[in-house]
C-alpha cells in the first residue's frame, strides 16, 4: 500500500479538456492507493484549478473539492482557487489528504 501523492501541473484549453484526457485515458491505471493533484493556471499567477483523482479509498476527493467551494465524486473531483498563492493551495491539499490516510488507517488498525 503506497499512498503516493502525486503532483502536476497541466495546461488545457479548458478544464474538462483536462478532466476528458485524465478519465478517458490514465484513470483505468492510476497506481493503487494513490493520489493525483492536477493543476491547472487560469490566466493569473493566483487563479489555478484543481483537479483531484484517487485510487485510495481512505481519500475522498469530493471532501476536499466541496471544502474548498467545488464538488466531484468520491475518487475525482475539482475547485478553483483565486487569490491565494497556489504554493498555499497545495499544501492545503497534500495535508488532508495526509490526514485522511493517517485517520483511515487509525480506524482499520482499530477495528
């Protein structure tokens, strides 16, 4: 069990382009346990969009896309950002997911 968090930065004409090519193409081989962090810029240096993708069912992307003022499912799901630095956004992000994983696995460990 990995739980690999991985990070890119993206470049899209829109963002279901972006969504399209990721689901169509990579999501029936993403790693097992693993996380995907998509960035995308929207035009300025804090403006970007998110797009979150897992294979590890302690994450719920849908959690954090909603807590930040987006939505998606369960294992993808997205949110724009605007005026706060995407360094800031990242690390937001990176930490929950960590969080997830360590509460998750606190549970099953307990259980």
């Amino acid at each position: 069990q990995s739980n690999k968090i991985y990070l890119y930065n993206v470049t899209a004409k829109n963002h279901y382009e972006i969504i399209n090519q990721v689901l169509k193409k990579h999501l029936p081989y993403l790693e097992y346990n693993s996380t995907y962090i998509l960035v995308q810029e929207l035009g300025s240096k804090d403006a970007h969009q998110i797009f979150l993708l897992s294979s590890n069912p302690l994450i719920n992307c849908h959690e954090i896309a909603v807590a930040n003022g987006g939505g998606g499912h369960e294992n993808r799901a997205g949110f724009r950002m605007e005026g706060v630095p995407i360094g800031t956004v990242i690390e937001g992000v990176i930490k929950t997911v960590k969080e997830m994983i360590v509460k998750g696995e606190a549970e099953y460990a307990s259980s």
